[in-house]
C-alpha cells in the first residue's frame, strides 16, 4: 500500500469510530433522560366518561354538544388551567329531529295499502340511520309512499335512473361509491330516496346500520334534499325481497341542515419562561347523532381532561395548551376553523399537536394500542417514555404499545390538519371499538386503564416539550 492509501484507511477508520462514539453516547444520552412521567387517575376519567356518555350524542351544532363543551369548560378551570374559554365557529351542520321508515303491505291491485296487514316499522337507530345531511321527506299520505329500486352497487347510471320517483337501494360493499358520491348521482336521477344496505360493517355485530358523514363537493352550495339513510343486513334484504311484491317503502324525515354554532374549548397550562410558544394536547368531543360516543370520542375527550388535571401541576417553561374540538364528523370542521383563524400564530409558536380518538383498547378483543408520530425524534423519545411507564407500572405490559411513523397528512382525525401545516403531530388511536358510529358506541365498552397508557405517553411527552 503506498502511504496515502495507509493515511486515508486510517482516516477512514477515524470518521468510522468517531461516528461510533457519536451514536453511542446520543443514545446513552436519550436513555439517559429522565421523563416526567405523569400521573393519571383512570377512575376520574371514568366517570368524566360516564358523566358525558349520559348526556346523549353530543352531535356538532346541537345543544348536547353545548352542554358537553360546557362540562369541559368547567373542568378545565377547576383543574387550575389558564385563559380557559369556548370559541364559537359557524359551519354548515345537520340535526335529526325525527325519522321513521316502515314497509307497508299493499292490497292486491297495489294501489291502496292492505287493510288486513300492518306495515313493518323499522327503529331508528337500531334497524337504520341517517347519513350526514341527509333531506327530509315529510309523509302525509299513501299516496307519498314509494318503490324500491336495488340499484346494485350504485354505479350504473341506468340503474339510478330507473329509480327516478322512486326509493334507490344501494348495496353497501367494499367497492361501493363513497356517500358523498352516491347522494349527488342520487340527485342528478332524481331518486326520491336513497337506501345504504350495510352488508360490510360490522359480522361480529350482525351488520347494524352506522351513520357516516358526507362532504359537499366544491362545485355544489347545498345538499340535496333527499332522505338518506343506512339499513341493516337484514332490513336491506326484507327491503329487497319485498320487490315485485306488493309492498311500499314509508319514509318520514324531518332533517335541520343549516348554518350553526359549534364549539372549540381551550386551556393553558401556561409556561414560565416562554408562555408564547406551546404543545397542543386535543381530541374530538363531538359525537355521531345516533350513539352516545363512549369511544368515539368521549375517551379522546376524557383523557385530555384529566390530563388537564395532571400537568396543572407542574411549571413548565413553555404553555401546554388543552384542546377539544366540535365538528370533527362532519369534515374535522373544529381543527380545520381554528387553525384557520389561529394560523400564523400556529406556525410560528406550536411546537407539536397531539391528539387522542378512540384511544381505547377493548382487551377482550386484542391488546394493540397503535401510536401514529409524525417525526423520528419524536419516536425515539416516546419509546424511551413508553418503556419507563412500563417498567415502573408492570400491570401496563399487556398493551402492545406500537409506536409508528406516518406523516399524518391523510386519513381521519384532527392531527390532520395540523401534519398538513407542516406542525409535528401525533396521534394516539386504540383497538377492538367494532360499535364506531353505532348506536352500541356505549360506556360499556370503555376500558378507562387503556387509555391511561397512550394519555401518560403523550402527557409526558408534552411535558418534556416544553420544559426542554
Ligand atoms: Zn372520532
């Protein structure tokens, strides 16, 4: 070897330790950092749970939700919070007043309802739901009753046409046209109603129907008035069996869809040394109409509660700033709204958001407690704060905490909105919830220890943001 080929091996075996070395101590380093591991009283969040499941749906726009803002609110202030407050943002939003669809037996000619045989009536809610904005149709006579048309999977046109007048059912499958899609094509053939049959969600719980939300799309200003509504498996296939027999479908809508008010409740840990900038810990309190939302998302809701509670406590350099938002079904309107009108003060002072929806794990269904960051930095100290928590609380080891990338810039939720404004995020979500957006979404299906788990992680975090 001639001599520089020696003196560059040796610097290369140089660059080599030195980067050894580096990694090596970065990572004692990180080891080495002691977390604050916050504290949470899971029995407390429990009974926020319960307090705010026993409300009702506290669907956007609607007093419930008032009334469950306004228990946030107060429990904000009594956690010690600063600069606790609602704000108020008008969107475009639906309330159910009341719905009913029954299958009525015609008389052989077909033109007059039987008088010997009653109408099958349908429950609302657990029998079929309405889809986000659907229109109402206000039933007077027989003479509003309707045919039913199976329009497959809802893609052939000549299908939808066939259905003008008349009510459209759409087989619910994993190929099916979004809701959104299907309402306006509805429309544009003048169906008189539009049928989800559910034959996808959920086996385990015998395909009740679920309500989900529609968009509106750039080019239209309002919904189409039409009712809209998901059945279960089984009413979908007495639906279509009654076809060429002599029955009718009664539908009975009455359906607000107007301008309203929904709710965004703030507070502050506030910071000692830079109280301007901050880390963001929110989640939903809004809820599907036709559910209490134990899930979805009251123990979002809950955790972000009592960690208000927790991190009062403590006087970080930096404000932790507690959020919950409204409107998160119909399109993330909450998160969207209040960025929007918070925007620069976002980019430049928030150092992270970091949000909690369906942050439950149903143990009796798996034990994933799946978290999505939006940053590897970010990982590596939640690993480190993960294993601590497990380590002090070994009754914690059953979770499979799975802290993962993904830039957070697509799917559901309001981290979205945040990741798309380039602010690391973070969201924690949990597993075995198969009554989302059912009316089944009830307390009895909240395991408030899990959601301790994912609370304490990101509570930590938080508070290690803001003190570092
Ligand atoms: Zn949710």
């Amino acid at each position: 070897m001639s001599k520089k080929i020696k003196l560059f091996v040796l610097f290369l075996v140089i660059v080599v330790i030195i980067a050894a070395v580096g990694v090596y101590a970065l990572k004692q380093a990180q080891e080495a950092t002691n977390y604050t591991i916050v504290g949470f009283d899971y029995q407390r969040a429990y009974n926020d749970c319960d307090y705010l499941t026993s409300i009702g749906p506290r669907l956007a726009g609607t007093d419930n939700e008032y009334q469950g803002a306004m228990y946030i609110k107060n429990q904000f202030q009594e956690a010690g919070l600063s600069n606790v407050h609602l704000e108020s943002f008008s969107a475009l939003l639906y309330e159910v007043n009341s719905a009913s669809v029954s299958l009525v037996p015609y008389g052989p000619l077909g033109n007059l309802p039987s008088r010997f045989e009653d109408p099958i009536q349908y429950a609302h809610t657990i029998d079929f739901v309405a889809q986000g904005y659907s229109g109402s149709y206000i039933w007077s006579d027989f003479n509003d009753d309707l045919e039913i048309v199976d329009v497959g999977d809802g893609k052939d046109d000549l299908l939808f046409e066939e259905a003008q007048g008349k009510a459209a059912i759409v087989s619910q499958d994993e190929n099916a046209a979004s809701n959104t899609e299907l309402f306006f094509r509805a429309e544009d053939c003048g169906v008189a109603a539009l049928i989800l049959h559910n034959t996808r969600f959920t086996e385990k719980l015998g395909y009740i129907p679920i309500s989900k939300s529609t968009g509106l799309p750039d080019d239209e200003s309002s919904y189409p008035d039409i009712p809209f509504f998901m059945v279960s498996n089984d009413v979908g296939n007495e639906l279509k069996e009654s076809i060429n027999s002599n029955y009718k479908l009664r539908v009975d809508f009455d359906v607000t869809v107007e301008e309203r008010d929904l709710w965004v409740v703030v507070g502050d840990v506030l910071g000692s040394e830079k109280p301007n900038e901050y880390v963001m810990l929110g989640a939903h309190h809004d809820t599907v109409y036709n559910g209490p939302g134990a899930i979805d998302n009251t123990v979002g809701t809950v955790t972000v509660i009592e960690l208000a509670r927790q991190l009062a406590k403590y006087e970080p350099k930096r404000t932790i700033r507690l959020v919950t938002w409204g409107g998160e079904e119909e399109g993330l309107f909450g998160s969207i709204m209040y960025v929007e009108k918070h925007r620069d003060d976002i980019l430049k002072n928030c150092k992270m958001y970091l949000n909690f929806d369906m942050n439950n794990v149903d143990l009796e269904r798996g034990n994933s407690l799946p978290l999505s960051v939006s940053d590897n930095k970010s990982i590596d100290h939640m690993e480190n704060i993960a294993g601590q928590l497990l380590n002090k609380y070994k009754e914690l080891k059953k979770y499979n905490i799975q802290i993962e990338y993904n830039d957070l810039k697509s799917g559901g939720s309001d981290q979205l909105i945040f990741a798309r404004n380039d602010i690391k995020a973070a969201a924690c979500w949990g597993s075995g919830s198969w009554e989302y957006h059912t009316y089944l979404d009830n307390i009895d299906h909240v395991n408030a220890e899990s959601i301790s788990v994912g609370g304490r992680i990101f509570g930590s975090y938080a508070l290690y943001l803001a003190e570092k």
